[in-house]
C-alpha cells in the first residue's frame, strides 16, 4: 500500500542552512500569532487561527539543515467532528541537497484522506509550504496569516 500521509515538496536555489533557518521561523511564513520558542530541540509553540484551529507543536528532531520534526501534543479544529484530530500527527521538514539546488520535503504524518480534515488541511498546507515558506526562503519575506487579518 502506498504511503498516503500529506507530502509536498518544492526546490530552491537556497542552501539548506537558508531553507532550515526559514523553516523554524515560524512567525515568517505560517502565522504571526505563534506563542512559544520554535527553533531547538524540545522547543514548545502554539498557534491558533481565528475560532478555528489551534495546535500546539514539540520540537522532537532537529537536524541542523538537514531535518526538522514537530509532534502535535494538543489541538483543536473546531471545523471537524473530531476536533483533536491532528493531535499525536507528526509535521516533518526534510532538507537534502538535489544538484545545486536544496528541496524542502513536507509531510504531514497522519494527515491521511481517510480523515475529515484532510482536504481542507491539505489545500491550506499547500498555500503555506508551496508559497510562504518558499517565498521565505527566496526572497525573505513569507505570506504568514498576519495578526491583523486574525483580529479582524
């Protein structure tokens, strides 16, 4: 059976220190309402997005340029019948080297279609990976959901 957890990847001229530095700069290219440190192993973040999602996320693996792991401890998706459906998923970034560019791997592990969230996670992950966290790691400057578009 073919592995069906959430993935999608892109390439960047960028070295991979650029790529992981961005990465961990959550605030840069996911949300600027981030609470906690999101940078070293052990490390405790939370996020919330209007009435909607919140999540909380643990650092477990960090690789410097090479891999970044997240554990969702907690959540809730208040758009879903099973609001804590993310909680215990695991968010991977890997980071390899492919010629003289630097691919950026995604997957979202346990983000699978068999869950009620799925389509409408998958197609947020897509905007956020593919166009803010690229865009981060090209030009510097991400797409995050600001804290003014939550607040109002």
């Amino acid at each position: 059976m073919n592995n069906q957890d959430f993935t999608t990847a892109f390439l960047v001229d960028q070295t991979p220190q650029e790529a992981f530095d961005a990465i961990n700069n959550v605030r840069g290219w996911w949300t600027e309402r981030v609470e906690g440190n999101t940078e070293k192993l052990n490390d405790e973040f939370s996020v919330q997005f209007w009435d909607v999602h919140y999540s909380k996320q643990k650092l477990i693996e960090v690789i410097p340029d090479n891999k970044v792991v997240w554990l969702i401890t907690e959540s809730k998706l208040t758009f879903i019948e099973d609001q804590e459906e993310w909680t215990g998923t695991r968010i991977v970034f890997d980071i390899t080297k492919a010629g003289d560019q630097t691919e950026v791997r995604f997957t979202q592990l346990g983000l699978v279609p068999e869950i009620e969230c799925y389509t409408d996670c998958s197609n947020a992950w897509n905007g956020y990976i593919n166009n803010s966290l690229k865009d981060l790691i090209i030009t510097g400057k991400g797409k995050p959901t600001t804290i003014a578009q939550l607040t109002s």
